[in-house]
RNA sequence: GCGGGCAUGGUGAAACUGGCAAACACGCUGGUCUUAGGAGCCAGUGCUUCGGCUUGUGGGUUCGAGUCCCACUGCCCGCACCA
C-alpha cells in the first residue's frame, strides 16, 4: 500500500474536528499548561512559510505535553486591526469587514490543512465587537486611572500613511511598515503612561524564563540610567533644568544647550529677551522640518545657534556661561536641556570644536585636546574641580549630588530611554476611543453598560491630508451627547493602534465567550499564566514589552491575578529564501552565458550587483514578493503533504537562528515518512521492546523527550532518523513501531496516527501515554573507547562497558598499533575517561638505568 | 559609536558540564532493478604527496581545545546625538 497523504491527512483532521481531540478545559484535575504563539494577522496573501516555524513548534510542545497527561490550552485567533486590509478596502472599495472574514477564512483553512491541535472552540478575532469591547473598556480603565491622557506633543507623523506612529514604529526614521520618511508633527494625541512602569518592567524582568537577549533587549529599550537633575541659574531670571549621568564633571561645564523645541526658548523669544530672535527662530523652523531620517543623517555636523542676551551660571564655579540651542539635544528625553561637559562628552566636545568654546579637563586620563575623555573610570582622579579635586569619580559623584541637595539646587535622579506609548491613530480601520469630547466637561469616558462603541459603516475610508481620521466626516457617529453633563458632544475619531487588541488576548482564550467581563475570574484563576510563549524577536520591544505593561496595569486594578503574563518567552529564527538575483543561485547555463558575456565569473557577480544593487551579492535573503522567492505553504502541502512540511520545517536547522528554505531538502523528509511507511512491512510480532532494539528505543526517546523541551527539534527528527535505519538493519517488532510512532506522533500527527490504527492501537496514538525511558536500559553491553597517545588519537578498542581503569588501560597496551609506539618508550602517565577514552603520555626510555 | 550574536565539508547542519570533529539529511559519484526514471535499493563521498592534515586568523591554558582565555578579521541583528 502506498502511503496516500491528502486522504489520510483529512480524514485524521476530520477525526480530530469531530471528536474536539484539542479542547482544552476550563474544568480539570489534570495540570494545566498553556502554550501560546503569536496570533496572526489575516493578510491578504495568506499563510506563509514564516508562520509554520513558530506554529509546528509550540504544537511539538503542547502534542508532548497532552500526552504526558496535562490539560493544555493550545489557542488560536487573529489580530486582524490594521493598515493592509484598510488600504486594500480603500483600493477595492470594499468593506474592510469583509476583508477580513475573507482573510480569515482562509488562514483558517490553511491552518486546519496543517493539522495543529489548535482549540478552534476558542478562535479570537481582535475585530469582533464582543472582542474589542474589553479592549476598549481597559482603555477606559486607563483613563479613569490617569493613565491614559490626550496630550500635545511632536509626534511621529508617517507622510504615507498619513497616520502618527508610535516610536517602536519607526526604524532608522522611516515607517516600520511602509518605508517612508516620517517626520515631527505637532498633534494632539491619546498616550498611555507606559513610562509609570517602567521601573516595574525591568525589574520583574529578572525572575523570567525568557531567553537572554530578549531580557537585554528590552533592559536596553527601557533603558534606565542615573544621575542628578540640576538647576542653573540664568540672567533671564529663569531656572534652567538638566539632567545629568555625570555630575561630577559639573565643573567643566563651560556652556548649555537646549533643544530647538524647549519651552524656555520660546519665553525669551515671546519676551523679546533674545538679541538674536530671528536667528533663533529660523534655526527652530529647520529643525522642525527636518525628517527624522535626516536629523541622524545630520549627526555628524553639529548645528546650533547662542542665545545672544541670556546666560547661565555654573552653580560650582560661579562663572557666566553661554546658552545655545542645538537638535542634538532631544526634547523628549531627560529635561530637553544640558550642560554641556566638552572634555568628557563626545557630542559636546564635537560641539565646542565648531563653536570655538573651552575645553576644561576635570578627570585625569585622556587628552581633551585631541578628544573627549567619555571613560567613566570609577578610579581616574579629579582635577580642576574646587572641592572634588583629587577625588576618584566614584567618590566624586555622590559628593556632588549631596552638594547640590545641601544647597537645593539639585538631586539624584533616574531617567528613562522609555518614554509614553502615542495610542491614537488617524485611521479607519481599528478600535475606536471609546471617549467623548464634551465643549462643557472636557474629555469624558462613555459609560461601561454603552461599550462596546461600534464602528459606523461608512462609504470613504481614505485618510486626511489634514491628519483626521476618516471617521470625523461621520457628522452622524461624531455627534452624540454627554454622558456627564447631557449636552452636545463628541466622539473621538481617532481610533487604537493594532498593538491595542494583542495586548491582552491571551486572557480572552482562557474564556472567550464570556459577556460579563474580559474573562471570568474562575478561568483566570485557573490558567494564570501563559506557560510558554514564542514568537518573534521582532516584537520584543512592541507587543511582547506593551502587553506586559497592560498585564500589569490590569494587576494593579485586581482583574487578573498575576503580575506577569508570560512565564516563559522563545524566539524562533526566520525562514529565508534564496536570491534569485544571486550569482550563485542561478542555474548553469545562465551562469556560464553571463560569465562569458562578462569576461569570467568576478564580472558575472559584478555585473549583477550593478544591475540589481548590493542586495544581489547576498546569496539568502527574505523571501519577498518582489523577488518572487515566496515558497507557499499549500504547494508543500499538495506536493508532500503537511506531515513533510510540518517535518522539514522543523528539521532545516537550529530552531532559535534564521534558515533557508531549500526546495530539494524537502524530499530528504517525505523520504523519511516514505521509509516510515515501508516499515510496517517488516514488523514482526512482539508487545515489549525487542532484545536488539530496546537500548536504542530508550535512547532515542530521551533525545526525543529532551530535545522537545529545549528545542531543539532538528536533533531529535535525526535521532528519529537514525531509529528507522537501525530498525531497517536490525528488524523489529510491534512494540517498537509502535514507540516510534508515539515520539513521531507530535511531529507528523496524521502519518502517525493512520500507522498506529494499521497496528490495531487502542484509540488514538496522540492519546497516548508519551513513552518512557529507563537509563539501565539504555547501555550495550561493550564500549568502543579511543586510544589517544599524548592527546592524539591512534586507535580505538573494543572493550566491556563500564570496565574499571585497569581493564581500559590493558586492553588500550595489547593494541597492535600502540604497542608498536611503545617500543624504546616509556609509560610515564595515563588519563582514563570512563566508557570513553585512555591516554597515553610516554617518554623515551633512558638507556642509563643508573 | 553602544549592546547582542555568529564563524565547522559542495549545502543545511551535529558534537552533553573540554574527551573518537563532521551525527542526521541534501547534493554528488558509481552500481542495481527497470521499456523508462527527477521512483526504490546498495556502495562511496572533509583534504591528503597516504607520513599525516583539518572547525575564520594568530597566540595561550591543558595529558587532551570546535568547546576555555587573550588579540585580530569577517558577517548578521538590535539601538543609535538618550546627556
């Protein structure tokens, strides 16, 4: 019989639908585990080869822990908010609702043709009102609690999407997802008091089991350092405040900066206290309409203009120094002000250079002439500095900081990079704020029993030039009355960001259905947290780090009981394709026409990177669309079935780093499953482990068992692989099919499943117990060690296991070889490795036996 | 610039706390069966002047180093004027 994988592949899925082999319970003396991956969001082009990794991993994981007996939720939804299908809608003109249940269908469909034991009774979907009721109604809970605020801020403003964006959105300075330049706007926007938790975010980060660099990551985001906040004086009569991480160079500073942006410039300028106004005014409009792109492309050149007519005082050295006003000095970060320390910062000793101000050395060490000393040396010595001289930067920075207390012009303080979440987005398609303008009260929340705020249907969803959202020309939805005072008001029109409705989906899998509350505290209670969460490095400092922060807020508030959602965090690494653009990957034919079009291969590769840019000198890249290198999950499917898929996908390397996708490998796994197949031809009969297979079985199940759990999923395919050869050499029985089939079952369900019915297994094979190994099992009964002499190898013997040193050593001297490289030598020392090895350290025999 | 990671055959990769480098696959070569084979099966496959030599380069520690230490080189990722 031929091993026909579209029929068995469906009937074990329908097998499984019928039956809700997957459900989990919310009622269960079994233990719980709850295995999470990030939910997808239902693009247009449907499933990719990306989304298999993480997916067939964690259902590796949760198939194991079913069968070692544990009630486990393995959930599925989409996150399915979001710019791609509103600007498909806008395209087609269609509605994005019924973008999305299309898309949705799909995903699902894909998802079901793979064979995970998802939970399809707890489906999620971010854009079902029953859904983004609750994510709305944590919004309002945010408000009442000050943590969620409209404020006025320079914002992240995409010119393409013509939507702000958070700062976890723009990467390098352009648009995360679209690519074009995002510049400062000044807006009006709803933000979220991420920054309150920042302490709390990093600390509790210690006692995770998430991998290191995720932790470093986000240690690094958050990013929190000391130092003092200080005031200085100025001739304008105004306070001038700075944070500082080095106050015990406060000596040498010799001049202060503010950002463009600073309120105290616009004082002066507004009280006509700048001699110098326009030139000031001039130098804040360039500033303001630089992209962000180019304000880093611009770091370099350092650009600023003096305050001419206000100056500071340096509180230490009583001496006038001069403000100016420079974009490399942020707004958004510390006070937006410096004091600008040239011998000990390398920005501002860039500064001073083109400005023509002192340099002043105040810790010994470097050369401030040549460039500044940045080392925060804890032992270098002070100097130039009154009462800090002689004093080593770790003793002079806490002298200083109990100086400015004495004198109250300054104290510790701690800063972070972390700064609020912009929560408003001028589009369409997402949650909207569920919070009404009123002209009497000011922004007032709706009433919780009027949630969720639907989305009106309207007929345009294009974006504003104007940065409004389109849901302002809905005169009809806009228009409403004031919860509060009864009167004529406003609804917000800006709608919630895609991050809002995953931030805390996972509590809504452990009971979506509930109308009552987000989740029923019972279900909480019961699934506390999420065991084991994978997904992606790339939403580390997005999702991963929001959600946490929503968790906690929700802690605080007494709805969930613990303070984080995550127990346990992995990251999967890419699937990448090959550039066709590559010298290397094209065929022969058409290397051999260009080298010689090209005068031999160096010109071939050349002329390619001239024609297609740098990227064609990188033989792997990202599969894209424009390359054409987009392997589609359903052609594996239909070509190998999902069990190879499922099988290659898991074996093509190192689970944590990126891999290519190699189209000819593919076959190497369904010749496996082939193998597989064939096997049962061979079985003989016998319901324990046969005598010559029964090491290995116990063998492989602890690699199998193992590997699952750290991972490593490639290793343990090949100790399945190594199993079929050895059992095609050796022969085997019922019982020992049947434990392969049970290790495999996690792996390629459906092939296992079928094999296990041929066998005559008693119900399901991924019901069963999932097999155990028996160390004492496990050892042959002879060991082939290496014979090393002086470190090096030169023979291996054969010898009973686990034989004392004597035994090793004996039978390592009646070798052939050796005891030839023992002649006119002698034994000075032997190292011996139980079961593994003997060395030899030999010296030439000493003729004089004296 | 700062932070993190990686470097092993023609390819994807293995190697537990230092102990027989290249497991398991892909590809390739030869054979076999066949009307045929892009199917299956069998054998071979790091290099080699057959002494040996091999884990990016150069040092070190050790009886012994892919693994530990120091220096360097090259790639990848994250952050990036964060005071």
């Amino acid at each position: 019989m031929k091993y026909e994988f579209h029929s068995i592949e469906k009937k074990w899925q329908q097998v499984w639908e019928e039956n809700k082999t997957n459900a989990a319970s919310n009622d269960s003396d079994k233990p719980k585990f709850y295995g999470l991956i990030e939910f997808p969001y239902p693009s247009g082009d449907g499933l990719h080869v990306g989304h298999p990794r993480p997916y067939t991993a964690m259902d590796i994981i949760c198939r194991k822990r079913r069968m070692q007996g544990y009630n486990v939720l393995f959930p599925i939804g989409y996150d399915a908010f979001g710019l791609p299908t509103e600007n498909y809608a806008i395209k087609n003109h269609v509605h994005p609702k019924d973008v999305t249940r299309k898309n949705i269908e799909r995903f699902t469909s894909q998802l079901k043709m793979l064979g995970f034991s998802f939970d399809w009774d707890r489906v999620v979907d971010t854009t079902d009102p029953k859904y983004y009721k609750w994510t709305q109604w944590i919004f309002l809970q945010m408000f009442k609690k000050g943590l969620a605020y409209k404020a006025s801020m320079p914002v992240n403003w995409c010119t393409s999407c013509k939507c702000v964006l958070a700062n976890e959105e723009v990467v390098n300075g352009v648009c995360e997802r679209c690519g074009s330049p995002v510049v400062r706007k000044e807006k009006s926007q709803w933000m979220l008091g991420i920054t309150q938790y920042a302490q709390r975010l990093l600390d509790d980060l210690d006692d995770l089991d998430y991998i290191e660099r995720v932790k470093i990551q986000q240690r690094n985001w958050i990013g929190r350092s000391t130092g003092a906040e200080v005031t200085f004086k100025t001739t304008a009569g105004d306070d001038m405040l700075i944070f500082t991480t080095r106050p015990d160079t406060m000596f040498g500073a010799t001049y202060m900066v503010m950002s463009p942006e600073h309120a105290l410039v616009n004082k002066w300028l507004e009280e006509g206290k700048l001699r110098n106004g326009d030139a000031v005014r001039a130098y804040q409009a360039e500033a303001a309409r630089k992209s962000d792109f180019e304000r880093t492309e611009m770091a370099k050149d350092k650009t600023g203009v003096v305050l001419e007519g206000v100056s500071a005082v340096n509180p230490t050295t009583g001496g006038e120094i001069p403000i100016f006003i420079s974009d490399y000095v942020l707004s958004t970060y510390g006070t937006g002000a410096i004091m600008a320390v040239p011998g000990h910062d390398q920005r501002d000793w860039e500064f001073a250079r083109s400005f023509d101000l002192p340099i002043i050395e105040v810790v010994q060490g470097g050369d401030v002439t040549k460039e500044a000393f940045v080392d925060k040396d804890e032992n270098a010595r002070m100097v130039n500095s009154g009462f800090l001289n002689g004093l080593s930067v770790k003793d002079a920075i806490p002298t200083m900081i109990r100086w400015l207390t004495e004198k109250g012009i300054g104290e510790e303080k701690v800063n972070f990079k972390l700064r609020d979440w912009v929560f408003s987005r001028q589009r369409y398609w997402g949650e909207p704020i569920p919070i009404i303008k009123c002209p009497k009260c000011g922004w007032v929340p709706m009433d919780e029993k009027d949630l969720p705020l639907l989305l009106p249907d309207v007929k345009s969803y294009e974006p504003t030039d104007t940065g409004e959202s389109p849901l302002a020309h809905m005169t009809d939805w806009v228009k409403c009355t004031c919860p509060k005072c009864g009167g004529p008001a406003e609804h917000e029109t800006d709608t919630m960001p895609q991050w809002a409705g995953s931030s805390w989906y996972f509590l809504r899998y452990m009971d979506p259905h509930n109308d009552e509350a987000l989740a029923g505290k019972d279900a909480l209670k019961y699934w506390d947290r999420v065991d084991w969460y994978n997904g992606g490095m790339e939403h580390t400092t997005l999702h991963l780090l929001y959600s946490r922060f929503w968790h906690k807020f929700l802690y605080d508030i007494g709805v969930v009981p613990t303070k984080e959602p995550y127990a346990k965090r992995t990251s999967h690494g890419m699937i990448l394709g090959l550039n066709p653009r590559n010298f290397d990957n094209l065929d022969p034919a058409e290397q051999d026409r260009l080298k010689a079009e090209c005068g031999g291969e160096e010109g071939a590769r050349k002329h390619l990177v001239q024609q297609y840019g740098e990227m064609a000198d990188h033989p792997i890249v990202k599969m894209s669309k424009s390359l054409g290198n987009v392997i589609n999950p359903n052609d594996i499917v239909n070509l190998y079935g999902a069990d190879t898929l499922r099988l290659y996908i898991m074996f093509i390397g190192d689970f944590e780093k990126a891999a290519p996708w190699q189209d000819t490998a593919v076959k190497g796994s369904k010749r496996f499953l082939d193998r597989v197949w064939n096997l049962e031809q061979k079985v003989k009969p016998g319901d324990s482990y046969s005598r010559e297979n029964e090491a290995s079985i116990h063998r492989t199940i602890r690699k199998v068992s193992e590997d699952i759990e750290s991972m490593k999923f490639n290793t343990a395919i090949a100790a399945m692989m190594s199993l079929v050869n050895e059992f095609y050499e050796k022969g085997l029985n019922r019982a020992d099919y049947m434990a392969l089939l049970k290790l495999m079952s996690p792996f390629t369900p459906h092939i296992a499943e079928e094999l296990w019915e041929h066998m005559g297994g008693e119900g399901l094979c991924c019901r069963q117990a999932w097999p155990e190994w028996d160390e004492r099992r496990m050892t042959e009964s002879e060991k082939t060690i290496a014979v090393q002499v002086g470190g090096k190898l030169r023979a291996t013997v054969t010898i009973p296991a686990d034989a004392d040193e004597e035994t090793m050593i004996k039978a390592a001297l009646a070798d052939e070889k050796i005891s030839r490289m023992m002649e006119g030598m002698e034994l000075v020392r032997t190292i011996t490795v139980k079961n593994k090895l003997v060395n030899l350290i030999l010296k030439p025999k000493t003729l004089d036996k004296a």
